[in-house]
C-alpha cells in the first residue's frame, strides 16, 4: 500500500480589528483536512471533496491542487498525486476556508515528500492556492494557518513574516452568521484612500498591539484592537453589528471585530468563562434575525497551526 | 537661600521613519537645561535664556513657564517662580528643542515640588508647552524626552504610551543640517490623504519596529523602518538627502531618515566604530555644499530622558 498522509489546518482570522491586511491569527478546533497520496502516472487529481460540492475539482482551479503543484514544479517532481479534501467550516464564512486547505495541503504534501520546505517557505506555496480561490495572493490567513499562533506579514513580496506570542490566557469566540459576503464585493467597499490622521492612529495601534503580546498586557491589547478602517463599512453588511459588539463588551470581550472580510464575527476573552458568556449574550442577539449561525470557542495557543492528523 | 533646582532633558528623534506621529527617541548628550526657583510674589518670570535671544520670555509665551503655570494650576499653587534657561542646541533643528526645554521645565518643576505626579503623569504638562512653541500639542518628543528610550504614543487624547525596550546595542548619528524649515510648512506639505495599500505597509512595519524591539532583531528593525509617508516630499526640502541616505546605508546603518520634520537627519548603527564611518561620511558627503552643518553620536539607552543636572 501506498504512502498515505492526512493534515490539518485551522481557519483563521484575519486583520484583528488593529492590523488589515497585515495580522492573522489560527484557531484550533475548526479547520480542513488534506490527504495526499502518490498516485499513477503524472497527473494531480482530486478524488473527493467532502461538504464541498460547490468547490472545483479541476486540479488548475482547486487551490490545494494548485499548491501542490507549484511544490513539485520547484522540486522538478513529476509523480502523479491523489488528493482528497474534507471541509470542516464552510466558504465564504470569513474564517479563511480557502486557506485552510491551501495550508494543509503545503504541509501535507510537504510531509509527504519528507520535508523538502521549511513551515515558513511552505507560506508562498500556499499563498498560491488563496490566488486561486480569492483573486490575490494574500498572506494574512495561510501564514497564521501554517506557522499558528498570532503572525504579523510585514511585507508580502518577498514575503517577511514575524510570529507574535501569544497571551497567556487568550480565548476566541466565533460567530458566523450564514449570509453571503464575498471577500471581492467587502474589498471594493473600502476606500482606496483613508486620512493620514486615521491612518497615524491605526499603525499607533498595531504598535501596541504588538507590544501587548510581549508584555502580557491586557489592557493594552483591548484598547489596541480599533479597525478604524474596515469596520465602519464592512460592519453594515453584518445584521445587528453594533448589537453583537455591545453585547461582546459588556460581558467582557477584550475584543470585538469582523474576522477577515466577514460575515463571520469574533470576540477575544480572558477566560473560558468569560468566552462562554460572550458566546450566549451573541447567540441570544441574534435570536431574532431568523439567520442560521454556527458558533464554537477556541483556546488560541502559540503553536498550533498545520499538523499531521487521522485520516477521514 | 532658596532651594533652587536644574535639570536636562533631552534632544529626541521623532517619527523614526515607521511611526509618523507616534515614535519617537531619546538622545543623551545634547539636551537643553532649564533651572527653578521660588520667588515672591505669585508671577513666573524668565530671567534669563542662555543662547535663545530668539525665543520668548513673556511667561504666556514661553513653554517652560506655560509648562508650569499649568502644572501649579493643577496644584492649586500660586507661589512666584523664576525661571532660567540654557538651549543646548537650535530651535527649528527638528531635534525636538522646545520639547527639550517643556520637557525639563516639567521635571525640574515637579522636583521643587517634591514630585506630585509621576514622570508619566509629567507628560501632558510638557504636551502644553509644545502647543505654545508649535501650534499643536504632541507628545512624540515630549514623551521621550521625559521617560527616555523609545516611546510609542498610542492616543494622545486620553495620553496612552508604552515605552519599548531598546536593542542591546544601538548607536544614533544625528546631522543638522542648518537650514530653515518650519515644522507648520513640513506639515503642509504632507497629504491630507493617503492610499490604503500605503498606509497598510507603513502599520505592517510599525507592527515589525515594535516586535524587533522586544527581540532585539537588527535585520528587521533595518528592514522595518521606512518612510512611506513623509520622506517621499520632506526629502524634497533636503538638500542632498539620498545621497546622505545612500553613504549612510553604505557604510553600514541600520536605518536613515528625517527626524521629526527636518532638516536634521539620522542614521542608527549597532557600534560606535560603524557610527563614526557613517557620520564621517555623512559629513564628507556635505563637504562641499556650504551648509553649516552640527553633528554628533550617541548610545541610545533605556534608561535616560529628564533627569537633574548641574547648573549653568
């Protein structure tokens, strides 16, 4: 029988209120899955999507063909390659499906080969797969989705990434309330031009963001996380925004933000505690709105990020 | 006699090319003093200011005196006070001169008082002694010349600061050239707006700035501090500016760029043996354009900013 892997990446959330385009950071729970195997002839071919009818199965159109290919191009690998996918959150959620898989597929293939690429020369591979699946080469979702933890993309080409540490004590809250926002339609609402005094404000803010990771600073790290940018657009194509975030708030998010291009919403906590009565207070505001959500709580953690995991 | 007190704060480097508006740095040797006394009666008056004919010594005018006529109000005190003043170095340098001397009227003036408020607390005092001099009370010099190091002013309203840490072993070379430039003109010509794409590289490098500080990263503190925001037509006001730029980088600085609003300019180096090969070429590079020119090295430390000195 054939060498056989499986691996896991996360979603993730991209910008963290303070750093669009720039900050990204990987849950744990919820993420994709990648199995690769050397196949027949010469050919990339993927067997099976699963929960993911909607996605191509054509190898130049599915982001996890498209990065393993760009991995064996370099390598001058020519052996033929099966993929099978299983899709563990749903697209367009804001929680960097594409990426997920795009990032387990670098890794998985990665291991499969016996590690040819470091984790951090497998981020412009999977760059390569979020070309596919969005239009523009981004880092901010598969860096995070590969390395885990928190990561800053300082510069794109040739990509320059630095992992922050993580608090001590960090827990996420999602929301993902199932309304269509496609990431190019949320990209085309933002300006192409912001003041240079919200924007002074803004990079104030991601210094303290990033000095409040080094230091354990809570308090730092709340008042830090301001999206002076994205969310006063963004936010009206989420129903009850402002609603949620208020919620979020009083019961003690240290943060409140739009994940990514959204629709999918996030809160930061201090404790499991605090995450679960965010959690209920968000999920009982939107009781009313009649629109399907799916929730979960994550633990965020310095490492994490694509690993090897059981088949499916 | 009289308890009669001096102190020196510091010549500062603001913006540090990443952080228009939010950075700034301590230097140690070349600050301004300023000396208090109690006097009868209940005015504040200026007796005398060592090279700075120029400047003001009405009390309403002068931002030492402005500095601690807000800070006796605040205390409800009402005792006369006299006032003298030694300038360090030129007004207009963009070295932060009447930050030097607000700042040093702020320390001094709360050790006369035997410290009513904390050197955090002495930085919005020493804010109202840039809006006299300058128009518009920021604390990116301020801040550093009274808490010393690398300040990051996240908000000025409230005032919110983290003082960063500072690499092992860093070295400024600063060169000023003397020639006239009014902060209010380097202002205007700054855009009311800038792109997105722009100002999302200038917070990834701020986000690389802070995190370099806390790692001690010379390679991406180098790579982290560029000016896209106000070199691009500040330069335009300096003359031979990329060529300064270029002999700097040459010879081995980690970093080049304005300080605050110009003229003068600054490099960063990791010895003292490549901060000389860098000023001296800075300073031949200057040779021959007839502009008087004052420069001088110095370790950036941590520790430093306003502190009592010898008098004058």
């Amino acid at each position: 029988m054939s060498k056989k892997l499986c691996a896991f990446a996360p979603a993730t959330i991209a910008n963290l209120s303070c750093g669009f385009d720039i900050l990204g950071l990987a849950l744990n729970s919820v993420g994709d899955r990648v199995e690769v195997s050397f196949a027949e002839g010469t050919a990339i071919t993927i067997s099976e999507i699963v929960n993911g009818d909607n996605l191509p199965k054509a190898a130049e159109k599915n982001c996890c063909s498209v990065v393993m290919q760009k991995m064996r191009e370099r390598l001058g690998d020519t052996r033929g390659i099966n993929i099978r996918i299983y899709k563990g959150f749903q697209s367009g959620s804001g929680l960097g499906s594409s990426s997920a898989s795009s990032a387990a597929a670098a890794f998985v293939y990665n291991e499969l080969l016996d590690r040819p690429f470091t984790k951090e020369e497998l981020v412009p591979f999977a760059m390569e797969g979020e070309r596919v699946a969005c239009g523009a080469a981004h880092a901010d979702n598969v860096a995070p989705a590969i390395l885990g933890g928190i990561v800053l993309v300082r510069e794109h080409n040739p990509i320059d990434m630095v992992q922050l540490p993580v608090l001590d004590s960090l827990y996420g809250v999602l929301m993902f309330p199932n309304i269509k926002i496609k990431t190019a339609d949320a990209r085309q609402m933002l300006p192409e031009k912001i003041k240079l005094t919200t924007a002074t404000k803004q990079w104030a803010n991601v210094g303290g963001f990033v000095a409040a990771l080094y230091t354990n600073n809570y308090d730092l790290l709340s008042k830090s996380m301001q999206d002076l940018v994205a969310e006063p657009t963004r936010s009206q194509l989420i129903p009850k925004y402002q609603d949620l975030k208020k919620v979020a708030e009083t019961n003690g998010a240290l943060a409140f933000g739009i994940s990514g291009s959204g629709p999918s919403v996030f809160a930061l906590a201090k404790s499991e505690e605090l995450a679960k009565d965010i959690q209920k207070a968000m999920l009982d505001c939107y009781a009313d709105t009649g629109i399907e959500t799916m929730s979960f709580i994550d633990k965020i953690e310095s490492k994490g990020g694509a690993r090897l995991s059981a088949s499916f």
